[in-house]
C-alpha cells in the first residue's frame, strides 16, 4: 500500500526540480488525470449497460428525459 504525502511536502519537492523537470511532472499528472477520467467514463457506461441488460432502464428520448428532470 502507498504512503500518503502531505500536500504542502508535494509542493516543496516539485519546488527542488529542475527548470526543465517541473513541466514535465505538469504533463505527467495531466496524463494521469486524463487517464483516471477516462477511466471514470467508461465504468459508468459498463455500469449503465449492466443496468439496461438487467432491464433497470428503458430508452428515453431527450426531450422526455428533459421534462422528468424539469419536474
């Protein structure tokens, strides 16, 4: 199991990093963010496929899904 870091103890070693280094770890972490998003969307469609096969759901238009949401 990982080791939670302070967020103050981050910030203080991204400070130690080279010029050149510090936009490098940006890219990084947008990549893993971007990454984990992707992530995130696609479970919640295998999520929502599950639901409708198991017939949790129906079909909507999205003028009727607008109308449920508005009431």
């Amino acid at each position: 199991m990982s080791q939670v870091i302070p967020f103050g103890e981050v910030l203080e070693a991204a400070d130690h990093l080279s010029i050149d280094e510090q936009p490098e770890l940006i890219a990084v972490l947008a990549r893993r963010l971007a990454q984990a998003g992707r992530q995130r969307v696609a479970a919640d469609v295998q999520e929502a496929r599950q639901e409708f096969a198991e017939g949790r759901c129906t079909p909507t238009t999205p003028e009727q899904m607008m109308l449920e949401i508005l009431q």
